[in-house]
C-alpha cells in the first residue's frame, strides 16, 4: 500500500510541459502547414511590409508587423493572416464581450476550440489557446467559406501547440 501511494504522489507531481509561446507569427504555421489545413496553395508567408504599416499608423491603428505574418494566395480569400495578440485571458474576454454588446449579429462564439474562440465579421477568428497565450487568424476577404477555413487553420495551430 505504501508503494502505491509513493507511485500515485510521484505521479501527480509530474507536469507536461508546456511549449514556449512563439514570438514570432511566422512560426505558428508554416506556409504548407496553412496551405494543407485550408486546401489552397500558398505562394508565400512573411511579415508586412513598411508599405502596409505606414497607412495603418495614419489611421491611428496600432501597427505591428511583428506581430503578424501574412500568408499570401491567390485564392478567393486573397492573404490570410496570423497575429499574436499580446493580452492575458483576461483582456480575450473583455475584448470579446465589447464585440459582442457593441456588434451584436456580427460575431458569435466557436465552441469546441480552445479555451475560448469567436469570429467576428466572418473574417476573423480569434482563439485563446491558454491564459498566456492567443491568435488572431483572419482572411482578407469574406467567402461563405471563411470561417470554415478558419476553423481549420485554427485545429492545426492548436495540434501544433499541443
């Protein structure tokens, strides 16, 4: 008996690491890794460029390009893109909760995804993977097929991050 109650406590004292958030967008997925999980062919991924950044600044939108990575198609959804959103669990859900009271219809959540995930606008998925740590996947524009897409995109982050 006592030797099963030193196995039983050594075993629960035994953690499954976790992998390291990325940092860098492009290193969620590769370009194939997106291209299986979506079915279209993806002719190259990498940050924006300066050309991109500049108008958003003058929209007063935050730019960062370090925190994107483009993956660009010719398909009908033309870029999709994988950001990083640098925010706890806790900023996901009140973000999500402003979406939802101040675009209602617009957005609706995703069961079955992570700890929590929503499209917005059918272009955008965001997921929370764990308190530590989201993605934001979008496509650049609305298919019927979007947030099928995306939720595709979405298992393969979350089977790559397991």
């Amino acid at each position: 008996m006592l030797v099963f109650a030193l196995v039983l406590a050594a075993t629960a004292s035994v953690q499954v690491p976790q992998k390291a958030r990325p940092v860098d967008p492009c290193s969620v997925l590769t370009a194939a890794q997106v291209a299986a999980a979506a079915g279209i062919e993806v002719i190259r991924a990498g940050k924006p460029d300066s050309s991109e950044i500049i108008p958003a600044q003058g929209e007063n939108q935050k730019a960062r390009p370090g925190n994107l990575c483009v993956y660009e198609t010719r398909s009908e959804f033309g870029e999709i893109i994988i950001g990083l959103p640098d925010q706890d669990a806790a900023h996901f859900r009140r973000d999500r909760d402003v979406y939802f009271a101040t675009f209602p219809g617009s957005a609706h959540p995703i069961s079955n995804l992570g700890q929590d995930a929503w499209i917005s606008a059918g272009v955008m998925l965001r997921l929370l993977i764990r308190d530590d740590f989201q993605v934001s996947l979008s496509t650049q524009y609305y298919q019927k097929t979007s947030q099928d897409l995306l939720i595709r995109i979405a298992k393969a982050v979350l089977l790559k991050m397991q």
